[in-house]
C-alpha cells in the first residue's frame, strides 16, 4: 500500500508531497491541476517508465535537468521506500536505500494495476498497489482544487 510520494521536478510538480490512507484514496481538481501527473507519478514508481510516454525526458518539469520519484510503501506489513532518479538520460534505481541495478529486481517489488475505464475522460483511472488488505468505510482523498494538500516547500537530493 502506498503511503506517501515526493515528487521533485517531475511534470507540472517542482514539489509536491501526498500522504495517502489506507484503502480508498480519491484524486478530484480542476483541470490541469496534476491529477493525471499524481497517478503517473505512481505508476512511473512501480514499473519504471510512464503510461503516457515511452520518453523519459518529457516527465522532467520545464527548465528542470532531472526528475526524483520516491515512494513509502507498506508490503505486507513491511515498511519500504522506492526511489527513482532520472538526470542526464541515466535512470537510478533504488528500494530500501540500496542501488538496484537489474531492472527485474525492481519491477518484481511494487505491482500496479491502471485501469482507464471511460477512454473519452483523461482521468477517469482505478489504480492500486496491489496487497492484501479490506477497504475501509473512510473515503480519503487528495483535493487539487486548492493547493491545501501539496507541499511546496521542501528540498529533495538527486
């Protein structure tokens, strides 16, 4: 189950912090607003490349020279965190703080599933790391209509 991702220079993001729950999380906003960007954030962490884009370099933030993904996760009950940098048209792997270098060893650690169920509407998505777990009666969720849940402030490493 995902937790939390930061997002450094990636799409319309220089910043952006999420903190999620645990069962139903629901991503609403205005047009724009990074929703889209949110969710691909999340897949791009899970299997390495975007949905949208075969290109690497589109997902860096305009006049950015690198984008930074990292994911705290929860893996049947085990804390984990995943990170993905990208600069110089060289990509870096990491779980739990150590340098993956084959890209099946990473893959192999967070599973996605993206369903875009009405093709006419761009965010119109079901998504989920897929762990055992109950969802709850609680509906969370991130509201981009207003800046309340994104961190803008912050430093990130690459």
């Amino acid at each position: 189950i995902i937790e939390n991702i930061k997002l450094l220079n990636y799409r319309n993001y220089e910043y952006a912090e999420q903190h999620f729950s645990n069962g139903i999380n629901l991503i609403i906003g205005d047009n724009s607003a990074g929703k889209t960007n949110l969710i691909e954030s999340i897949y791009t962490l899970a299997n390495t490349k975007s949905f949208r884009t075969p290109r690497d370099n589109i997902l860096i933030k305009h006049k950015a020279d690198g984008f930074y993904i990292k994911g705290e996760l929860s893996i049947n009950s085990l804390k984990c965190a995943a990170e993905i940098s990208y600069k110089d048209k060289i990509k870096i792997l990491r779980f739990n703080n150590e340098r993956v270098k084959r890209l099946r060893d990473y893959i192999s650690k967070i599973l996605v599933v993206l369903y875009h169920f009405f093709p006419s509407l761009t965010t119109a998505f079901i998504m989920g790391i897929i762990t055992p777990h109950i969802f709850g009666n609680q509906f969370p969720f991130a509201d981009f209509s207003t800046e309340q849940n994104i961190t803008t402030e912050g430093d990130i490493s690459m």
